[in-house]
C-alpha cells in the first residue's frame, strides 16, 4: 500500500490523475497516521489547507503570500496550512508529505532515487552574516532514514553543493560539515519525532565564515541541539539555507509527514 498521507481537503481523484482505488487507500492511511499522531491529543480537528504542489510531479515556484520572498522546490505534497492549535506551535504553517514508495514521486533526474519539498532563501554574498530562525513539527510515526534525510543545508552555490546539513536518520539527528565529513552534533533521534522544534541559526558566509545553529523545544526552549563554531568555510559564490525534506528512497522506508514555517530573517 502507498502510504501518501494526502489530507481530505485535497481536490477530488480526478483532479489528481490518481486511481480511485489508489486514493481510497491512501485516505485510510491517512486516518491511521493521523490516528497515530492523535494519540498524545484529545482532539485533532480539520484544519484547512491550499495545495502548492499535489505530489504527482515536480514543480518549484515562489511564495507569493504567507512567507513571501522563499522559493519552494517539490515533488511530494506541499500545502499552506494543516497546523493544530496547540500542537505544531506554528503559525505560518505549510505541510509536506512524501510517500513510503521508494520509486515514487522522484525529482526528475536525480543522481540516485530522491524525493524532495524544500523552501529557499536568496544567496548571501562571501562575509556576510544572518539570523535565520524557523519552525518544524516531524510526526513521530516518522522513524529517519538508513540513508540521508536533510532536514536543512546550508547550501554553496560557488561549489555546488551543501556547506553543512543535518541529517535526521533511524537513531539520531546530526549536524554535519558535508566539506570535511564531521559530524559537529548529534542527539538521538526520539529527541526531534512528534515535538515543535524551533530552529536558530547565526552563520556568517565564506572561507572565514562561522556556524551558530540550536534546535530547542518550541514549547519549552529547553535546548535540543547546539553547535558553535570558530572560523570555518562556510560556503562561497553565493550560499544561502535550505529546509524541508530531502531524502534518499530505498525499500521498507516510512511515508514522511511533517509542518515547517514561521521563517524569519535578518542580516546582521
């Protein structure tokens, strides 16, 4: 069964080009991951939701309202909207799905089967520095990856590829520098499943850049994971930050649900 994790106030099969059988099916999978996620809840109501991209194929636009000036790049379910009162603890909210089938809403192209809903920030020049804070609720139905899972990178467009990223796995998130291959910080992952993270990152761009990245406990502030570094490259050519989802498929993964939003930022 593909566990698609498409919410009811999605358009109508047709709309979808989706099979009605394949539809029914995921809508029961649905209520059973929401079933899950409502154990630690009294009540989950339904909340409404505008699909950005409906998961059938790979799209990326700008936001044009909510948090605009983001660009979003998908190709599982995005949608604005879908957060619980008292639960996510975002306001600005958008949700993203991704279905547990390993060959199965792929971006086009990839060097190996991926998936990826993922918003952008713009470029930041060499020397410059930023705050950057944002909000995410990972259902904890959600067990990480046996691969990689970037839940964020901080991405050089001058070497194009990632400057440092976490990685969200089966047993712990970590926060890792991609150029030399450290982990610089790491919590198990039952830490980060079913709880509103709030994300705050200083960094300041370029060969004699720094890292300050904490995760902490939306609801608490109890810190979760902190990492500060000295002088370190970070990035060049233009870097600029990423989160969301990306993650490589493989067999018997989990579907993923999961809410980001409240971005903020500021240069320093």
């Amino acid at each position: 069964m593909k566990d698609w994790h498409i919410p009811r106030s999605l358009p109508p099969p047709k709309m979808l080009r989706i099979p009605i059988t394949i539809f029914l099916l995921s809508l029961i999978a649905s209520s059973i991951a929401a079933s899950k996620r409502a154990s630690n809840h009294r009540f989950m109501p339904i909340v409404a939701r505008a699909v950005i991209n409906d998961g059938t194929s790979y799209h990326t636009g700008n936001l044009a309202s909510g948090i605009p000036g983001l660009r979003w790049q998908a190709s599982g379910y995005l949608a604005s909207g879908g957060c619980t009162s008292g639960v996510q603890l975002i306001n600005t909210c958008y949700e993203i799905a991704e279905t547990n089938d390993p060959n199965g809403q792929l971006i086009p192209n990839g060097a190996s089967p991926r998936q990826r809903v993922e918003f952008l920030n713009n470029r930041g020049a060499d020397g410059t520095s930023w705050k950057f804070t944002w909000r995410s609720y990972v259902a904890s139905n959600n067990t990480g990856s046996s691969s990689f899972f970037h839940t964020m990178q901080i991405f050089s467009a001058g070497d194009g590829a990632p400057a440092y990223f976490s990685n969200l796995l089966t047993n712990t998130l970590e926060f890792t520098d991609y150029q030399t291959g450290e982990t610089l910080a790491s919590v198990p992952v039952t830490q980060t499943l079913g709880r509103p993270l709030q994300h705050t990152l200083y960094v300041t761009y370029g060969p004699g850049g720094s890292v300050n990245y904490v995760i902490s406990d939306a609801s608490t502030g109890a810190s979760i994971l902190s990492y500060q570094s000295g002088v370190r490259n970070v990035g060049t050519g233009g870097t600029y930050l990423k989160f969301g989802s990306y993650r490589a498929t493989y067999s018997g993964m989990p579907g993923i649900l999961m809410w980001v939003g409240d971005y903020t930022e500021a240069q320093m």
